[in-house]
C-alpha cells in the first residue's frame, strides 16, 4: 500500500478532492489503482492507493539504455491502458491527462493513475493545468483552445501514449515550446510520424 501526499497548494488540494471523490464513484478495474481512502496529515488531503513498483515511463528507460526492443511487451502495456480507457469511458468520464508517467506497474500489470484532471465530457478544464504544465502537450486542440473535453480527447492523448511507448519516452512534440507554436504547426500540416517498430496491427 502506498501514501500519496502533496503540498499545500490549494489547487493542488481541489485535484486531490477531485481524483478522491471520482474513483470512490467509478467503482474497481483490474487496470486502474486502487483506492483505500484518503485522510489528513498535518492539514493536508492524503489519498491512501495500492502499491506499484514504478511508473511506465521509468519502466521505458530500461530498454533504451540497452538497446532493447519489446514490441510484446509494450502491446500488452498499451492492451490494458485502453481496457482502462474503455472502462472510464462507459461511466461518462474522461482522463483528460493519460500518458506513460500517469501508468504504473504492479507486476507487469497496468494501473492507470492521476484522476486529478478527469472530469465528465464538455467540462471545462482550469486554464492553470493546461498552459503551466506539460499536459497540453498531450491534448487535442480543442481542449487547449475550448478547454472543452469529451471522450474522444482520451483517443487523442491514447495516439500520443503510442508514440511515448514505442519511442522508449520519447516526447512526440518536443520541439514545440507552447500552446501557440502547437497549434500553428497542427494548422500548417505537421504530423508526427508513427515509430518504425509500431506493430501492423496497432
């Protein structure tokens, strides 16, 4: 069993609230954390989870260092993140934050992890999470420029898991330095080409 504890920051506090709140609601999955309760320390919201070895995004640094390639094994990762996806999506909730360091590992089995942001469709995601953080990075345009989600801005976010995975981390828009230049080049015609090691039938 694992403590999550954080600062002290009170949006930091509402995503915890949020993430406690929605996973108390949506009930168990074999492919995402379980959660015990929540309690608090020293006037802090503590979210008490299962425990998992590492995070998916440390677990892709192994075979980069050795020049690995695990094209079974990233399958079966990406196999029951969407079973979780699928899951969420038939209670009406979307991710809205779904990458490989929101992905822990239990033996092997994923977890899927962070409800922080994960909301109903249409919802309005706080402006803050988008522009402050690397998240916009895995959002479709119209969540950066509406701030509106549905459940097909997780479909996007999955394509962009696809690229992380099979690119041992790799950051699919690493050279985009903002929102803006983001948008301008997805509206300029710039796509990201698929990994050469992404199975036929993927």
């Amino acid at each position: 069993m694992a403590i999550i504890v954080d600062g002290a920051l009170e949006t930091k506090e509402k995503f915890l609230e949020n993430e406690a709140n929605l996973l108390l609601e949506i009930g168990s999955h074999g492919n995402i954390v379980k959660f015990w309760g929540s309690v608090s320390v020293n006037g802090h919201l503590t979210l008490i989870m299962d425990f998992c070895e590492r995070d998916l995004l440390f677990r892709l640094e192994i075979p980069r260092l050795k020049g690995e390639c695990r094209k079974a094994e990233y399958s079966s990762y990406l196999r029951q993140t969407a079973n979780a996806m699928e899951f969420l999506q038939s209670k009406n909730i979307v991710h809205c934050d779904l990458s490989a360091r929101n992905i822990l590992l239990h033996n092997d089995t994923v977890k899927l992890c962070d409800f922080g942001l994960s909301s109903s469709p249409t919802s309005l995601l706080p402006m803050e999470s988008i522009i402050q953080s690397v998240c916009w990075q895995i959002q479709p345009p119209e969540v950066i420029i509406l701030r509106k989600t549905s459940l097909c801005s997780d479909i996007w976010s999955f394509g962009v898991l696809i690229y992380e995975v099979f690119t041992d981390g790799g950051d699919a828009f690493k050279d985009m330095a903002s929102p803006a230049q983001f948008l301008l080049q997805l509206i300029c015609g710039y796509r990201v080409a698929f990994p050469n090691n992404v199975p036929d039938k993927m």
